[in-house]
C-alpha cells in the first residue's frame, strides 16, 4: 500500500481502474518526472501537461496540489523500482547480472531524487511518510538480489542490503553537485568488490 492509499482510505471506495486510466496516469507520472529533472519540482504544471500530451486539468483532475503530485511521482518511482528486482532475476541466469542492473537503475532513481530532495526535506508534514515507505519496498528487493547473487557464489563479501543501498547512495549524493563526478563508475567498482 502506498501513502496515497493509506491517506485515502478512508475517504474513497476504492474502485478498479480501468487498464488505459493507469497507463494514462503512469505516462503523467513517467512526464512529470522527466520535468522534475530538467526544471525542479516548481516547474509549471503546463510544462508537465505538455511533456505528457494532456491537458493542465487533466493532472489537477488527478493530483490537486504539487504535493500529491510529487509524492505520486516519487511512489512511482519506487514502484518501477522494487517490480524490477524480482524481474530481473527471473530474466537473467546470473543473480549477480540482475543485482548490477538493478543497482543501475537504483543510481537512475537516487540521481533522480535528488531533484525532490529538498521538497522531501522540507517541512510539509505530508512527505514524512515517504523514506519510511522507500526503506519498506526496497530493502527487501535488494535483499532477496544480494542473497541470490550469495547463494550462487556469485558474491562472496558479505553484505547486508540497507548496508548496500547506503554505500550507493553515499556515492551518489555529489552526482549533482560535483563536477566530473561519476557516481556510476565508483558504484560500480563498489558493486565489483561484492566478488570478493
């Protein structure tokens, strides 16, 4: 359950969307992003609307405030995130292959998140839920690659997932700031030192 649902759940029966709803709303999301990224979450919501080939009341209709908004596309994100763990896996012989995409996509996002960072840091008491709900989804997806890279033998330093997630966010947190600072490259050397 997201923290839209919970804040929701007593105030709205809920109702299965109809598939083409969820795509629409998942390409808004999929575009807010990408406008949060190049222009900051204060970006006009007719930036957003455009990227996304709808309407400016089209997003209202779905998220009245920027907070809904940014909480959405943050949810998103690590929906896409923690789905693709358990896919990976199931699509690439070599746990250790899975757990480096993976990491790889979770630079993709940490790098991302760096645009809401100081939204999410701020005093609105409505994104306090967010790193709770992060920590929740995706440590458990890291963990279950980490120990099937480990029961293959694929990993031989031993490692827990919150310890790793860590270590990579620590590496990322200059990527926006530091010129000539490859944040990818240094995660993968990190993520080659798991072989021991």
């Amino acid at each position: 359950m997201t923290v839209a649902d919970a804040r929701d759940d007593d105030t709205a029966t809920a109702r299965p969307r109809r598939a083409d709803a969820r795509r629409n709303q998942e390409a808004l999301l999929d575009a807010a992003a990408a406008v949060f990224v190049a222009s900051g979450v204060e970006a006009p919501v007719r930036r957003i609307a455009a990227e996304a080939g709808v309407g400016t009341a089209t997003i209202y209709r779905h998220f009245p405030t920027r907070a809904d908004l940014i909480i959405a596309v943050y949810e998103h994100q690590v929906e896409g995130l923690a789905e693709a763990g358990p896919r990976l896996l199931a699509t690439h012989d070599s746990p250790f292959e899975a757990l480096t995409l993976w990491i790889d996509r979770f630079v993709d996002f940490l790098v991302t998140k760096h645009g809401l960072a100081a939204v999410l840091q701020s005093d609105d008491s409505c994104f306090d839920p967010l790193h709770a709900y992060f920590l929740d989804r995706l440590v458990p997806v890291c963990g279950q690659l980490v120990d099937a890279a480990t029961a293959s033998a694929e990993i031989t330093a031993p490692i827990e997932p919150l310890e790793l997630m860590r270590g990579v966010g620590n590496l990322c947190a200059g990527a926006t700031s530091s010129h000539g600072f490859d944040a990818r490259r240094l995660v993968g050397l990190l993520v080659a030192g798991l072989r021991g």
